[in-house]
C-alpha cells in the first residue's frame, strides 16, 4: 500500500492522499488488525519520505532508497517495488515489499508535517512523537438495561445486575429513581486495548408494573377495598403504602370511586420532594354473603328502593 499519487504530484496532493489514507488505516480505527496495522506502516513511511522535500529530491535523484536509505550510485539490482508514489517500482525503487514504515530505525513518525496531520485527525494525540504500533485506548461502555420494583425505585437501596458473560455487579438505585435512568459504574465496561482504562457500565432502569399503584408523575393511585358496613358506617381500615401499611378514616356513608389522599406516601419528584398517594374506595361484598346479609338485602330492596347516581 502506497500513497497512491503520480510521480507529479505536488506536496498538497500528497498531503491528501495521506490523509485520506492514515484515516482509513490508523490502528485506533483498526484495533487488532495487523493488515491495516502494516499498511499504515507503509503509507506512513511514504509520507515520512514525499512530504520531506529533500528527501524527495534524493529519492528522485536515486540518492536514497524508500527507507531514506543511501544507496550505491548506479546500482538498480534487487527486488522492485516500494514504490512510494503508487505502482510498480523500476530502478529508482529500491526496498523489498515488506519493508516496513521507519524513522531512524525506531518505528516512530516525527517532524511538524507528519504530527499537525495526526493531531488534527485524532485530536491532538500526535504531539511529542507518533508511534505506528497501536496505542493503549480506553475499553467500550456497556449498555444494559435492569428492571427494578416500583417500590425499591421509591426507596433506593442495594440491587445487582447480571453481566451478559454471566458476571454480576452490585450498585446502589438512588432514592426516587425514575423511569429510564441511566446509572454510570466506572470502569465495569469493557476491557480497555493495550493496557488502557476500562470502559464504564451503563445501567437503564425500566420500572415494573406494581400490583397495587399505578404511577402517575410523582403521585401513586391504587384501589383500596372497603366492606360494605365500613363504607355505610365510616370506620379506619389499614391502607397499604410504599412505607408499610397507614391507617385512613373512611367517612360514613363513602362510595364506590370516592377517593382519599395520603400526603406525602407516592413517589419521589424531580424535584425531591414526595408526591402522594391516592385511594379509590371499592366497595367489596363478602365471596360467599351469609342469610343474614342475604335477608338484610331483600328486605331493603322491597322496602327501599333507590337507583343509583350515574355520571356522564
């Protein structure tokens, strides 16, 4: 692989051509790919060679061979190729095809034209001296999604998560975790490239549908049971919440859909502060009424009739 530019071609053409090709082929770009590793090699070298314009008056003249080399005026013997411009080599070419890119013998790529390109294509990373052989990098993030219950999301607390590979790790969900957050671990990702960082674990969190609330912004709503003698009569009944069960008075004579509020009991805001937590009364007849109670409601039907308020 070679710059792929005419025997013609001016410094800014080859510039271009370098570009083009050191994007393409950076070991960064190709983690783990020695083809692409040893092509930039080559394309380097070139470069090292044709942006230097002494050296590429030498090389002209057959004064130096494509490794910056001197060689033995008039010799043209040996294997072609390595011809730094693109194409086969002839006589003013003079290094084997696997000749690598060097620079002194030490594998590294200097001077102010080689390093401003590189820097301006992987962000300043060139300066002091670049080296072709891959460089350490920081590991991948790793994305995962973990449901959590609607009532640990409210409290926070300890949970784990399970890795793809099997793996676990423990974190903690902040109190009032919401729908969709993403928490960060630091370093849990994946395996960083030669001795560099690790990349983090980035966990989703998907709230599970509760048996009992429904989540409405930061307020929970749920349906409460009451008997038939407590909603006539009025009476305290234990009303569960995310905190452990409360007491709450139901007035006499509640209803089916009447609704109660709980200050203070729903769910954490985006503003830290608690929501609250609304019941909706339901009037639950026994599974299995007594005669009693069977008696009771054929007497009032007879005796009291009443149709029932409908809305809408």
């Amino acid at each position: 692989m070679t710059l792929g530019v005419p025997r013609s071609a001016n410094s800014d053409e080859i510039r271009k051509a370098f570009r083009k090709l050191a994007k393409e082929l950076h070991p960064d770009r190709n983690p783990g790919d020695k083809a692409a590793e040893e092509k930039f090699k080559r394309v380097a070298s070139a470069f090292d060679l044709l942006g230097d314009p002494d050296k590429r008056k030498k090389f002209d003249h057959g004064e130096i061979d494509a490794d910056g080399r001197e060689t033995m005026r008039g010799f043209s013997g040996g294997p072609g190729g390595g011809n730094p411009f693109g194409g086969a080599g002839f006589g003013d070419f003079r290094r084997g095809a696997g000749g690598g890119a060097r620079k002194g013998g030490g594998g590294q790529f200097e001077g102010p034209e080689f390093e401003d390109i590189l820097s301006d294509l992987f962000g300043g990373r060139a300066g002091g001296g670049f080296s072709a052989r891959p460089t350490p990098s920081r590991g991948e993030d790793l994305r995962l999604k973990m449901p959590v219950d609607l009532e640990d999301a409210i409290r926070g607390g300890p949970q784990r998560v399970t890795l793809p590979d099997g793996q676990t790790l423990d974190l903690t969900v902040p109190k009032g975790a919401r729908e969709g957050q993403v928490l960060r671990l630091r370093g849990k990702g994946s395996a960083g490239r030669l001795g560099g960082p690790a990349g983090d674990a980035l966990v989703e969190l998907s709230i599970r549908p509760h048996p009992v609330y429904r989540l409405e912004g930061s307020d929970l709503h749920m349906d409460l049971p009451i008997t038939a003698p407590d909603a006539i009569l009025g009476a305290k009944v234990d009303a569960p919440t995310p905190d452990g069960a409360v007491s709450l008075t139901v007035p006499p004579r509640a209803n089916s859909g009447q609704t109660l509020r709980l200050k203070g009991r729903g769910a954490m805001g985006p503003d830290g502060k608690r929501g609250d937590l609304f019941a909706r009364l339901v009037v639950t007849l026994p599974d299995m009424p007594d005669e009693a109670l069977v008696r009771f409601a054929e007497e009032w039907r007879d005796k009291r009739p009443y149709q029932p308020r409908r809305k809408g």
